[in-house]
C-alpha cells in the first residue's frame, strides 16, 4: 500500500465534487448535496492526491456518543481496494479518540456489507423504500 493520510478537509477543496458524485443517490432519507452545509469532511489521500472522502458527524443519541460517517466515496481505481484495510480502523480509532462510543454507517452500496462484517461491524438496521412517482 502506498502512502495514505487522513485530514479534515474544507468542502471547497480542489477534486470534492468529483468524489461526492461517487456516493450512492439511492436512499429518499438522505441527500449528498444538502449534506456539504452540515457535517465535517475528510480527505482520504494517497501518495499527496485525493481519493476518497468521508463525510462524518459526532452527534449525541441519549446518554450515548455516536461517530457517523453519512457518505463516504473512494476512488478505488487510483487508489487502489485494500484502501479499506486502512480507513477503517483510522475511522475506529478516530471515534476512541473522541469518546464515541459507537462507530455507525449507512452505505447503499452491496459491497460495503463484506467489509463492515471484515471489520467487526454488524447489521442493526435494513432500509426499504419505494418510489411513488
């Protein structure tokens, strides 16, 4: 694996809108674009170039500190697939360090079931939905 950083990222930085075109548009509850006002970004880099983002929220469910990545995009091909190997548990880590106590997220893509239960993740909740127009 070469090189990678992770770093909190403004959501003007040069090649975002790129990768925010990568996330998954499939889910009626939740909206990339609306989602850059809110929410912090982080920049997944490999050898100085961007490959991926992260866009992430610390927010409070009762007595209970939840880290929760809303989007998350990587350009597999640049950046290579065992990428994964190293954003996880960055992420885990990332949420120790804040007082999480859980690390939570959603993704609509099929794939991203293998490397959650790769990593010790398990599945809480299923979303269904169907369209009306």
């Amino acid at each position: 694996m070469s090189n990678v950083t992770i770093s909190s990222i403004g959501r003007d930085f040069e090649g975002i809108d790129a990768l925010l075109r990568a996330v998954p548009q499939v889910s009626p509850m939740f909206d990339v674009n609306a989602s850059k006002g809110v929410g912090n970004f982080l920049g997944v880099f490999v050898d100085g170039a961007l490959c991926g983002i992260i866009l992430y929220s610390v927010v409070n469910v009762g007595a209970r500190e939840i880290f929760y990545v809303s989007a998350a995009a990587v350009d597999s091909d640049r950046a290579g697939r065992d990428l994964w190997d190293v954003v996880y548990p960055w992420l885990e880590n990332e949420a120790k360090k804040l007082g999480c106590d859980f690390l939570v997220f959603d993704s609509a893509r099929r794939g991203a079931v293998k490397h959650a239960i790769k990593y010790g993740f398990t599945c809480t909740n299923c979303e269904f939905s169907k369209g009306l127009k």
